[in-house]
C-alpha cells in the first residue's frame, strides 16, 4: 500500500460514494489508475465492503449501550456463534481484564434492553454474568481507521 493507497482509503471513508473521476482528481492520478487501485483494495481485502451510517434515532435505535458478559469456557463459542448473529449486537469484542466480552448493542429503549437480556442473552448456558453501561451522549462514533503511514509501504 503505497501513498496514494491510502488516500484513496481515507477519502473512501469519508464518503464511500465519491466517484473514480472525484477519487482520481483529488488524488492526481487518471480515472483508470484509481479504478484499478479501487479493485484491487477491494481484491486484496483492503476494503471489506461499503457502508451505509444511518441515523440511530431515524430507525428506532436510540439506546446505545454496552454490556460486559462473564463467560464460563463451556459453551462460549456456541454463546459467541448466537450473539454476532443478532441484529441488536453492533460490536462484540473479546477482551482483557475483569470481564470476558464487551457488546455494544443499539436498541429503542430499556424496556426493549430487558427483553433482549432475558430473552436472548441471559438463556445462554455459558453466560454467567453481564454488567450494562449506558451511554448518555455519544460524541464521537466511528467505523473510520487510522491508516498507518508505514504499513504495506512500496
């Protein structure tokens, strides 16, 4: 991945909409040139898909919340398969410490929160405890990554 590589990939997470002609003129290469290195980011896995960021609140998603589940070793994977399979579940992330996961959920509201725990999280055999963090305001939310200067340099 080279400079312009990763132009292209900060101008795509900016606006995953821009044109070969818009990416072209703003990274000073020709349309065929950003085409190509548009195919191969994706061929490479580079860019995994494209993404539409809707409005929480414009579709019922009001609650963000994240929720800290203690799992016993007996049935995680199974536990973990049915949780990245719900809709509601925006992240799920193993993680150190206290704690052995972090799952950032959106969901209407607390009524809907307790549904989702006792009917969908709670019943699984390996979940023996999970402690929810509400967030109030969210002032920064991001799917965007920092692109390394020195990675995959050419």
């Amino acid at each position: 991945m080279d400079q312009i590589d990763r132009k292209i990939c900060k101008l795509l997470q900016q606006s995953g909409r821009m044109s070969n002609a818009e990416i072209a003129n703003a990274v000073g290469v020709p349309v065929s040139t950003a085409n190509d290195r548009v195919r191969r980011l994706v061929a490479n896995g580079t860019i995994t898909g494209w993404h539409v960021h809707l409005a929480p609140d414009a579709v019922g998603a009001d609650l963000c919340c994240f929720v800290m589940i203690d799992m016993a070793y007996q049935g995680e994977a199974e536990a973990c398969a049915v949780l990245v399979g719900l809709d509601e579940v925006q992240e799920l992330h193993h993680i150190s410490g206290a704690h052995s996961y972090l799952m950032k959920l959106r969901l209407r509201n607390t009524k809907e929160l307790q549904a989702f725990m006792s009917e969908k999280v709670k019943p699984l055999p390996a979940v023996q405890r999970t402690e929810t963090i509400f967030s109030m305001d969210a002032l920064k939310e991001s799917s965007a990554l920092r692109i390394a200067q020195d990675v995959g340099s050419t």
